[in-house]
C-alpha cells in the first residue's frame, strides 16, 4: 500500500493530508479515498482487471453524455503493471 500512496502522492502532485480505504466487491479493487477530492481504484486480484477497468471506462464514457446526474470521469494510469483507476470524488 506504501507504493499505492506515492503513486497518488506522484499523481496528485498534492500532500496527502486524509485518506480512506476501502473494499470493492468481492474484494477485487481497494479503494483509496484521497484528500476529498479523489477515488483511486487498485485491482487486488489481477487476472482480467486489465479488461474490467478497460470495459467500465467504456461503459462510464458512453453514459456521460446522455445522463441526466452528474458521472464523473474515468482516469486511467498504469502502476506495477497494472491499470489504475482514477475518479473524481463526489461530495
């Protein structure tokens, strides 16, 4: 989790002053809370999380435009060979 942390820290090019982890579903992703301000999404289990984070970027993307609420955006970066998601928090 050390290297998650300066990989946000380095992606953010912020302090991380308050953080909140958390489980996905069926403790496939940890969630990290950072600052208030965004979620980032690291896979646990690595045997298709390439293609799932590939596949819900493509779902999100294609509701964006047409939802009436307000969907924030899929960032994608890689990190330890493997895809990280990147969204904005929602208060």
């Amino acid at each position: 989790m050390l290297s998650d942390l300066r990989f946000i820290r380095q992606n953010t090019k912020q302090p991380i002053k308050k953080i909140q982890t958390f489980v996905g579903y069926q403790a496939r992703n940890l969630l990290i809370s950072v600052n208030n301000e965004y979620i980032f999404k690291f896979p646990l289990r690595r045997s298709n999380s390439d293609e799932l984070t590939i596949r819900e970027k493509r779902i999100v993307d294609t509701f964006i435009p047409i939802s009436p609420i307000h969907i924030p955006a899929v960032d994608i970066f890689e990190h330890n060979n493997q895809l990280v998601r990147r969204y904005e928090f929602i208060h």
